[in-house]
C-alpha cells in the first residue's frame, strides 16, 4: 500500500516564526517555492505561507514601517497564514491526496511519531506520482506486450509442428511400411495403418503409448540410446530390434529412423520406419557373418534369446 511517504518531498524548506519577512522573500526565489511550513521555536506548526501571504506581510510591512520597525517578523503576520492538514508518514495515499485536493492552501505536512516535519505533499507530487505509475503501467504493457509476442510465436511454432506432424501422418498412413513417430520423451506421435495391423492394435492405439510399451523390455536400452543418437546426430542407421504386439507376442523388426524438424530446427520428434524380419531373412543375414558349418553348430535360439521372431523358434 503506498502511503504518506512514498508521496512526499522530503527535507522541505520551513519558515521560521521569527525569520525577517524579508529575509523570506529572497529564500522563496532562490528555491522556486510557492509556499513553505511555519514552524515556531519549539517545532509547533503553525500554518503555511504561500505567494501571497508573503507579498501582503512585506507590503504591510512597508506601510507600516515608519510606525514601527517591530512587524518585520513572519509571526507578526500570523493572520495571513493559511492553515494546513498535517499526516503521518504511514497514512494511505489516498487518505493523504483527498486531504491535499480540500486543503485551502492545497499543502499536506507530513510528520513522523515525534510530530517532526518529515516532508510536504503538494499537487506537484501528486503528479509526479501519478506520472510513475502510469510509467510502471506502461512497462508491465510493455511486459505483458513482450510475453504476449512470445506466447504467439510458440503457438506458431506448435501450429507449425502439427503441421508437420499432421503431413507425415498424411504421408505415410497407408504406406506399406510400418511407420512411426516419437517425441524427445519417447511418446509415440503418430503410428500408420501399417503398424497398427502388424501389432494387432486398433487403429490409433498405438498414439499416446512409449518405446516401453512398443519394443521388448530386454531392447528398452537399445531404444533409448537410439533415440537419444537420432536427437543429437538427426538420425539412426538401420538396426535390428524386437517390438511387442497387443498380445504380448515378440516381432523381429529392422528400424532405420531419422529426426522431424521444423523451420527453427528444434527437433519436433522421430520418423521411424521398420520392416518385419522373417526366418529366412534373418538366415540369410546371419550367414553373411558365419559360415553354414558355423550355423549348423550354433543353438540359434540361445544365441538370440527372445529376440528371435516366434515362428524362428517354432522352426527350431
């Protein structure tokens, strides 16, 4: 709550009850003031001289100077004073700018607990505060303006990354490959017919699911490395892995992913396609690394583990 103090000029100049009216007239021009506090000896207020009064003091002092030379001090004028609304430092604002628009001489004095002048509240600091605020109002426009900007371009952004999504899944829906797309935190984005039909999952229930939920838990650190390979490098050669159907049956797939990208390069997510490996084929890769005397000794099934396709092992 802004309060007495947050309005105040501090250290005002003070007239004092036994200064020369002269002596004033000069302390009012060198300082540009229009009105001071008169205080006695004691610290007592006793109003406030403004323009006005002071030129009346001086011309009754003029007229009245051959008669006597005893009325040259402010408190021989005290009649022409006006009076004035005093207040607490800790008073509210609002309390202390009604007081200052009623007060004849439009003046607040503002004391502390001992009753000692700490500052004056005139109409020219009501404006310098009205002034403030509106700036500090303007600089949280200017603020909210900024986020506000930001907030659109995110949006922009996101409306650009649905974009993006929205093409690949346009894309590749019916293609006779299985596709699909993960986020940074291995959510699965988008997933086309394909896929769907090779896992045995209705169609759009593969969205919203994990790497965790698609691939075999012994390839779970496989399919976090790789993701993890496609954010930093854009990309994953193509790699052997073992992905889960509905029912809990294990597919031997070959996966070769790239990253998604929008039009800053901030990665949008993955684009995965993956082909079914089937008995022969993998045979037939195996043999490129061992001979058929080598095959023929090899327990292919203890070899593999789990991440043999099922009808590799029914052949078994």
């Amino acid at each position: 709550m802004k309060t007495a103090k947050d309005l105040m000029t501090k250290d005002p100049i003070l007239v004092q009850s036994g200064s020369d009216v002269r002596d004033q007239l000069r302390i009012f021009l060198d300082n540009d003031i229009s009105s001071a506090p008169v205080v006695s000896p004691v610290g007592e207020i006793l109003g406030s001289l403004n323009e006005i009064g002071l030129i009346k003091s001086y011309l009754v002092h003029k007229i009245q100077q051959k008669n006597n030379q005893n009325n040259m001090k402010v408190i021989h004028h005290k009649e022409l004073l006006d009076p004035i609304e005093i207040v607490k430092e800790s008073d509210p604002a609002t309390d202390v700018i009604r007081l200052m628009i009623h007060s004849p001489g439009h003046r607040v004095v503002v004391v502390n607990n001992m009753r000692q002048v700490m500052g004056v509240v005139s109409p020219k600091d009501i404006l310098k505060f009205l002034a403030g605020e509106n700036s500090a109002n303007k600089l949280l426009r200017d603020e909210l303006e900024e986020k506000q900007k930001k907030v659109e371009e995110l949006q922009e952004k996101l409306l650009d990354t649905q974009k993006v999504l929205n093409s690949y899944q346009d894309i590749y829906q019916d293609a006779p490959t299985m596709m699909h797309s993960v986020d940074e935190r291995g959510n699965i984005t988008m997933a086309n017919k394909k896929i769907h039909d090779i896992l045995g999952y209705k169609q759009g229930e593969l969205v919203g699911k994990t790497i965790f939920d698609l691939y075999a838990k012994s390839c779970h650190g496989q399919a976090t490395l790789g993701l993890k390979h496609i954010m930093e490098d854009g990309y994953h050669n193509s790699t052997y892995s073992t992905m889960m159907t509905k029912d809990g049956g294990k597919i031997r797939v070959d996966v070769v992913s790239s990253a998604l990208k929008d039009k800053y390069g901030k990665f949008l997510g993955t684009i995965s396609a993956s082909r079914v490996i089937d008995s022969d084929v993998l045979l037939r890769a195996l043999n490129g690394v061992f001979s058929k005397d080598d095959i023929n000794k090899i327990d292919l099934q203890s070899l593999l583990s789990d991440e043999l396709p099922e009808t590799l092992k029914k052949e078994k």
